[in-house]
C-alpha cells in the first residue's frame, strides 16, 4: 500500500483494499506476449466513505515475467 494515508477526493483516513472482480471471477493480469502464461490477480486501495480508487495493483508481479 502506498504512503497516502486519506483520500485526496474526500479526506478521509478510513482506507481498505479490495480485489476487482467480473461477473464470478477475480480479474487477472498477464503479461501481454504470453496471455496464457502465470497470472496475478489484481487489488486496489479505495475510500471506505465515497468509493474513491487511490491505485490498482497486481498482487504477484514475479508471476509476470516473459
């Protein structure tokens, strides 16, 4: 998680993370010249109180290397 410590949209400190999902799955990141290859799932840091996305990131970036 990065050093922001409350949300530039709204102030408040309340910050949690949480995984971005499609329809039953969580969604994967792969490296792009290999789709079939290892993957990472992908979570995000958001505000508890309006929703705000501060950043997205992939849990496992080892997983992606060509």
């Amino acid at each position: 998680m990065s050093q922001q410590v409350d949300c530039p949209k709204c102030g408040n400190k309340e910050l949690k993370k949480g995984i971005i999902r499609a329809a039953l799955s969580v969604v994967h990141m792969f490296p792009e010249n290999n789709p079939r290859s290892k993957s990472s799932p992908i979570s995000s840091i958001y505000c508890k109180s309006c929703g705000y996305i501060l950043e997205s990131y992939i849990d496992h970036p080892e997983r992606l290397e060509d």
